[in-house]
C-alpha cells in the first residue's frame, strides 16, 4: 500500500488560553510526528530587568488572568528566598486559600468553558454556534443537562473569583501579596464570607462537576486510550505546610517530586535547564533558568515556537493535575486522594495507567478541585485574628532567589537575581512551557507533542481528536507580539 501524507494545521487553537498553532504529520490515517508552537512572543521576562523587585510581584501576574495568583506568590517567594525571610503561619495559610480558590476558579473554567463543547453540543445561538462537527454522542437530556451547566459554570466561577478576592483585595491581578507574606489584615467576615461561598462551590464541585465528568467520561470512554503523553509527571508541591526556608524541603499538602519509570523521585532544582533549538531566541541552549537568558530571534530558521523547551535532567515531563494526583496516589500519601481515585476507577471500571489519557486528565483534574475545596474549607478555619500575617524585608544589594510553586496547570518556577537593589535577571518557567514545549535539542517531543504521535485520524478534514488532545493539558500561552512562520497547508476553525 502507498504511503498516503497529509499535513494538518490548527492554528490558532481555540478554546484556550494565548495563542497556540499545531501542526501534524499523517501518514495513512496515523500522527507520525507533531509541532506544538506558541505564536505570540511576551518579553515578561525583559521588562523586569532593571527595575525595583518588589515590582515582580504584580508585573509577573500581567503574564496572564487566569493564574495570576500562583505568579504572585512564585514571584514572592523568589523574593523571600533572596531576602531570607519566610511569611508567618498566618500569611502561608492566606496564600494557600487564595490559591485554591483560583484553582476551583480554573478547573471548573477548564472543563466547562474551554474543554466541554468538544463533548456535549450547545443549542444553535451564540456562543455555541458555530462550532466544529464532531462524534458528539450524548443522549439529548445529559446534553441539555450540560448546556444548562455551562451557563451555571459562570455564575459558580464568579464565587471562587471572589473568594480569593476576600483575601487578595481583588482578583484577577490581586492586591494583598507581599514578600513575607500578605498584606490584609484578617476580620471575621473574611472568615465567614468565605465559608458560604466554598460551601456553594463544593456543592456544585460534587454535584454536578464531577457527576458530568463521570457522565462524559464514561460516554466517551475511547478517550482513556488517547493522548497518553510522556508518563513522566512533575510537581512543585502545593500549599505550604510549614516555613522550612530550603522549598525542596517543605512539607506541602501536595508533595514536590517527579515520577519517571513508575517511581517517585526527588527534584534537584539545578537540574532543570531549557533549550531552545526550535524556538525563536538565539541564546545559548540548555542553560538553567539561575542564568537563563531571553533574546528574542523571529527569523530564527526552522524554530517553530515561543515557548522554549524545558526539560528535567534533559528528560521531558507532564505537569499538572495528572502529576500531582498520581503521585500523590502512588505514594498513598493522602487518603482522601487515594479514596476518590479508587472510587473514580471503580465507577468508570479503568485502571490507573488509564489515567495517562485525554479523559484521564480531565477525571484527575476533578477529583483534585474536590480535594482542594475541602482542603481550603479547613485552612479558612485556622486564620487566626490579630496575629501576625506578614515578616519585614530589606531589599538586599546583591542575592539571588527562586520561588517553586503549582499553578493550576501545573510546575511553576520564578528565579530572580538581584544586583545593585535592582532586578538584573528574571526568569519564569511555566506549566505550559513544560506541556507545550517544543522539540528539545535532542529531538524529543515535548508532552503534548508526544501525546498527539500515534493518534488515529478519521477525517484529515475535520482533526477534532487532536483538538480534543490538546485541549485536556489546558493549556495556557499568554500574550504579547503575533509571529506566525511556515507555510499555510490547509485551514480549521475549530470553535
Ligand atoms: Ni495562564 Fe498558568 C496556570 C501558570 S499556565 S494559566 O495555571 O503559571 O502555564
Ligand atoms: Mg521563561
């Protein structure tokens, strides 16, 4: 039989965050190879230089309006480790709610907003038409079921945005972050305003995110076999737990570590470096991000992204969701984690390698916003009033920082180098560098590229699984210049 090649281009991909081109090679109805580019170049990483760096804080949330507040806190803990000091109980625990809140904010924004219309189909009015044709497969009453739960989403959203906006002075882009900690003084009805509305969120999280999850999961249940990834998963950890100044030391709810082969490992923060063969800069390659560089280079031949390629001891990881639940399974380190794993996999009879999958990601992802809204239910409770919620600084002449962190979408590091009191070096590394990063200077594919290789493709003309691929990662590539390279093959719009 005759190799029959056809090219696909999706660019922009809709229904996400920033500006995303994929490109797939197929060869007799199979993806044999993959491109995931970021086409906007955003230059965050230039405009801090110079500058005093207590302005990271609120310059680095600018990256994007969906997960400023993990880019506050990175950016204030880059700023506590090269000042030396650490927040006191009460500030870590202000953090650590508002970081929840936004995760309830962005998972439910993900899987309703952004992911679901490639499962269940809108009414023919706007915003649901038009729209791509897929297998849409649900029964009419579950789908009507989910059309209403769309338009609920948004009202329910708007309680996680204010939840951290009770703590964080406003949100998106919040107000009370500090080095040392946070700056609102906390009452009693912080206390209890933020109780009615988690008790709201919760009740939408359990009856209906995560019955539709299973509902759609279970329809579409191929989809446990797609889009598998790397199966390497790393995390940053999230909440933390105690002061401990060394981050790869703290004890945090969700624990830090990287799972290559099935075992669970340490992370050594030296050993993360980016290269940058297919992307457009011209730096040198491989460097750690403590003397990362950012220079652009449009023309750059062959590159095909602004997103550099990081990679963990020159190996590829997923982050996000799947990371942090499955490693938290694995090492049985919280049973609320194993119990409602255990119980998903029974519900949907799968098995836990059946995780490492588009519905895999989408099912994690749920389970990790109930886990997260009855964890910050318990740390709304130990706010204590009239105690201390932020520790004293002094900008230091000369030191040097990093923050690691999670973000909804996945690991998150700020580093900073401080030089005559001034910002002389920035660098973030994001989770959707980490998912979406191109090729690495080895070849290697970066996550998402390596889970849309060896995808089947019905219809050439009409990609949706590979939509569907991309969109369980959720990813997220913020804004700035517009640079499109490459010639155009065909066109999708993909609604
Ligand atoms: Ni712009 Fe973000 C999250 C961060 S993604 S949404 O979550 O950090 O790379
Ligand atoms: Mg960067």
């Amino acid at each position: 039989m005759s190799t029959v090649r056809t090219n696909i281009v999706i660019d922009p991909m809709t229904r996400i965050e920033g500006h995303l081109k994929i490109e797939a090679t197929v060869e007799n109805r199979k993806v044999v190879d993959a491109k995931v580019g970021g086409t906007l170049y955003r230059g965050f990483e230039q405009i801090l230089v110079g500058r005093n760096p207590l302005d990271a804080i609120q310059i680095t949330q600018r990256f994007c309006g969906v997960c400023p507040t993990p880019h506050a806190i990175a950016s204030a803990q880059a700023l506590e480790n090269a000042f030396g000091i650490m927040p006191p109980p009460n500030g870590r625990t202000i953090r650590n709610i508002m970081q929840g809140a936004n995760y309830i904010q962005s998972h439910i924004l993900h899987f309703y907003h952004l992911a679901a219309l490639d499962f269940f189909k809108g009414p023919d009015v706007s915003p649901f038409v038009p729209r791509y044709e897929a297998d849409y497969r649900l029964p009419k009453a579950v789908n009507d079921a989910l059309t209403y739960h769309y338009i609920r989403a948004y009202q329910i959203r708007l309680k996680a945005h204010e939840l951290c906006a009770i703590w964080a002075g406003k949100m998106p882009h919040i107000a009370s972050m500090a080095p040392g900690g946070v700056s609102i003084i906390p009452r009693i009805d912080n206390i209890t305003t933020s109780l009615w509305r988690l008790k709201e969120l919760t009740e939408f999280i359990e009856n209906v995110y995560l019955p539709d999850v299973i509902t759609v999961a279970s329809v579409y249940c191929d989809y446990f076999n797609i889009g598998m990834g790397v199966k390497n998963l790393l995390s940053f950890g999230l909440f933390d737990l105690d002061a401990e100044p060394d981050v790869t030391k703290r004890k945090r709810y969700f624990p830090m570590g990287r799972m290559t082969n099935g075992t669970i490992e340490t992370i050594d923060p030296k050993k993360i470096t980016e290269d940058i063969r297919w992307s457009w800069y011209n730096t040198a390659s491989g460097k750690n991000p403590v003397e990362g560089e950012t220079s652009p280079k449009p023309e750059k031949k062959d590159a095909y992204s602004w997103l550099k390629a990081p990679r963990y001891d020159s190996v590829p990881y997923e982050v996000g969701p799947l990371a942090r639940v499955v490693m938290a399974y694995d090492s049985k380190s919280n049973q609320k984690v194993t119990k409602l794993v255990d119980d998903m996999l029974a519900t949907l009879s799968i098995n836990k390698d059946d995780l490492y999958s588009v519905m895999g990601r989408h099912v994690v992802r749920a389970i990790e916003c109930k886990v997260v809204a009855d964890e910050i239910q318990d740390m709304i409770m130990q706010v204590k009033l009239e105690q201390p919620v932020c520790t004293d600084h002094t900008i230091p002449e000369k030191a040097e920082g990093m923050g690691l962190w999670c973000a909804a979408r996945g690991a998150l590091g700020h580093w900073i180098e401080i030089k005559n009191g001034k910002i002389a070096r920035y660098q973030a590394v994001v989770p959707t560098t980490w998912n979406a990063s191109p090729k690495d200077d080895k070849g290697k594919p970066g996550p998402i590229e390596h889970a849309m290789i060896g995808t089947e493709i019905e219809d050439t003309d009409n990609p949706f699984a590979l939509a569907r691929i991309v969109r369980s990662f959720d990813p997220c590539i913020a804004c700035a210049v517009h640079v499109l390279d490459g010639k155009q093959v065909k066109q999708f719009k993909i609604m």
